[in-house]
C-alpha cells in the first residue's frame, strides 16, 4: 500500500521560520527565544482586529484568544485549561502563590542558591511578616544534592520553591522527587520552569507538583510579556490568593465592589487583563512547538547539547554542565575570564550568546545546526 501523507518536515527545516538566521547565528535561547515568522502574523493579525474593530474584538476573538492560550499552555505541561492560570512575568505568578499560603504554622521556605533570584526575593520580601527563606547551597555550581533539599525541609516548611532547569547550570532537577520530599514533610512544591518548558517535555501530573510556573519568553518562543501558573486542582479551592484582581472573579462584569467571589478554577489566581500583544505572539510560538513535539525537540536539543560541549572540550575549553547527558540541557556555561568581551566579541561576527559572571552562556535550539556551534567555538577560541 502506498501512502500519499507528506514525509514529515525534519526539524532542521523549521530555521527558515526564524529570520535572524539569515544574518546572524543566534545561540540565546535561554534568554529569549527567537522571533518566527508565524509570532509575527498572530501580532499582525492582533494589530489588524485592533485596527479594524477596536474594543468590539473583546468579547468573541480576544476573549477566546485568553482561552486558546490558556489550553496551549495546558498541554505544554500536561493540564487542563481550567489548571494554567495567565500572567504577564514569572515574579507576578510567584505572588499570586506566595500570597495564598499562610506561614503562621509554617514560616519557612526552602529554596537554592541556582535558582533564579525572583524566586527568593518573592518571600525574603515577607521577612516582616516571619517568613524564613532557607537558601541550599550548591556543592559543584552545577547542581543541587536531594538530600541537601530534604535536609532543609521540615514541619515548619510551607514550600520548596526550585527551578526544573537552573539558569545557571542547565542542570535538570528531579522535580518529581522534590515534590515527594514537600509532601513527606507536609510542605507543597513549586517548580519554576521557565528554563525547561518548551525544551523538555513537562508532565505536571507525573511529577505531582502544586504549582509549576512557566512563560513565553524563552523556549516556548513568545516573547516578553506572557507567562503562566499551574496549580494543582486539589489546592485550587484551599486557597484564596491575596493579590488579585477582577480577572480572578468569578462575575467580573458584575462589577460588584461589594464582594469578592473568585473563581472556582485556575483563573482566581490571575489579576488583571493579561497583555493581548505577547497572547498573540505566544500562540504563533506554540503552534511551532506543538508541530515538532516535545519528544522531538528533547532529541534534538540533547543531540545539539552533546555536540557543542564536544566541540568546546576539542577547542580546549572546559564547559560547566552537568556530569550526566541525562541530566543536562541546551544551556552550556564556557568559562571565560571576561564574558562581556567574549560576548561582544561573538557578537561582532554575528553570533548571539550571552554573559553571565565567569561564563560565556550559549543556548542552541530546534533550529540550530552544528554548524553554530563550530562557528561561535572557533570564533571564541581565536587568538
Ligand atoms: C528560571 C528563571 N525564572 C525566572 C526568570 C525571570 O522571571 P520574570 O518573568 O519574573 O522576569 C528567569 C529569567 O528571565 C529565569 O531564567
């Protein structure tokens, strides 16, 4: 039997979507995920309804926009829409969670010295109310120990607040089992996963995680501005978070100032009117991903991860990654004596990488070849 089904497109054929490539080798994913042409028609076409229809486009396009996105973002971690609630920045949903706990019983969260900074700032902002941020120190800057998590856990702790991907290492943490030494001890898990949505698959179910943060910006390819929350259905009506807004009521054009009824799902953890223009990116962003699929992109970013730490290491150079494949992901830290010159240095032979203190950080994606790599390497590595 023949089948008349189009071969399917190799992943390496989706770089003709990025247009940056056609002038520079962009190797910052981690920081912002590139611009695609399919981002830019559904900014377009928001641009287009705004133009032509003004506020009318509210309450059939724009409102189901929020909803589609909601969905997206639902199946990049494994949930329901009624799960995955919208906000602009990963720090704005940390307080929407840091503001539905009470640490009166337990005043302690437990946190690590890769994470993310916004993620400690979020609850050493509550030092005045007794909330104790315990930081677990990492042996190797590279990762964290799970004893030395469980360590910190007690029956005074409210929650682990911990990343999936550090920034700083692209080491991958075993979010399952952190989420299994929270609940051991009484405490609940939140997982910051704006570095691995996108590059790893996610399932917030397998994992058994309270809450799991995640955005556009990097390796969901949306851009700026558009970020969202998981929370685990079972907490959902438990807690009442205490920053809100009028797109966490229930009647929001009830317009009643006299009470507050929050919704029943996710969305009683949003605020205000989420910002259409990054929604409209993000949905162009995510139906790339969803073409690929999270399996294929993991192949092909631990393929790429592997290649260009081989090719630093035949270059001389010595990258901070984790130990095992397995655990590792398309963030690769080159150590360097001056990463802002080595930055710029790149960036004068069109190749995009980033600094951070001591490294050069390069990040590869779907649509990068080795080519990229031998290219930012050799360019890094010249006399
Ligand atoms: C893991 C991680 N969490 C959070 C942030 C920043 O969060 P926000 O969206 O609040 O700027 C970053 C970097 O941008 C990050 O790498």
């Amino acid at each position: 039997m023949t089948s008349t089904a189009p071969a399917p497109a190799s992943v390496e054929s989706f770089r003709d979507e990025f247009p940056i490539f056609r002038h520079s080798l962009y190797l910052n994913s981690c920081s912002l995920g590139a611009l695609s042409i399919r981002a830019r028609a559904r900014v377009n076409e928001y641009l287009d309804l705004w133009e032509n229809r003004g506020a009318a486009a509210w309450y059939d396009v724009w409102w189901a926009a929020l909803d589609e996105l909601r969905q997206g973002y639902g199946r990049i971690v494994g949930a329901p829409a009624a799960e995955i609630a919208l906000h602009p920045n990963i720090s704005s949903a940390l307080t929407a969670v840091g503001e539905s706990l009470d640490y009166r019983k337990r005043p302690k969260v437990v946190v690590t010295s890769l994470d993310f900074p916004t993620i400690a700032y979020q609850w050493l902002a509550k030092a005045g109310e007794g909330v104790e941020v315990v930081v677990v120190e990492s042996p190797d800057d590279t990762r964290v120990p799970l004893e030395a998590i469980e360590r910190a856990v007690d029956d005074r702790t409210a929650l682990i607040a911990t990343s999936h991907v550090f920034f700083t290492s692209g080491a991958l943490q075993d979010a399952r089992a952190i989420a299994e030494i929270a609940h051991r001890k009484g405490a609940l898990a939140l997982i910051d996963g704006y570095q691995a949505a996108g590059q790893v698959p996610v399932d917030v179910k397998a994992l058994g995680v309270d809450f799991y943060c995640a955005g556009g910006l990097k390796w969901l390819l949306g851009g700026t501005g558009v970020a969202f929350l998981y929370v685990a259905p079972h907490l959902t009506q438990s807690l009442a978070p205490r920053a809100t807004g009028w797109f966490a009521h229930r009647d929001q054009f009830r317009f009643d100032s006299r009470a507050l009824v929050r919704h029943d799902d996710a969305r009683r953890f949003e605020a205000g009117t989420p910002p259409l223009m990054p929604v409209y990116a993000q949905l162009g962003g995510l139906e790339i991903l969803e073409q690929i699929g999270s399996a294929e992109i993991r192949r092909r970013t631990m393929e790429l991860t592997e290649d260009l730490i081989e090719c630093a290491r035949a270059a001389g150079l010595r990258p901070k990654v984790a130990p095992d494949a397995a655990e590792r992901t398309a963030i690769v830290m080159l150590p360097s004596d001056d990463p802002h010159r080595d930055v710029r240095r790149l960036a004068d032979a069109h190749i995009v990488t980033d600094a951070r203190p001591g490294h050069v950080r390069v990040s590869p994606y779907f649509y990068n070849v080795r080519d990229d790599h031998r290219a930012a390497i050799e360019r890094l590595t010249r006399e």
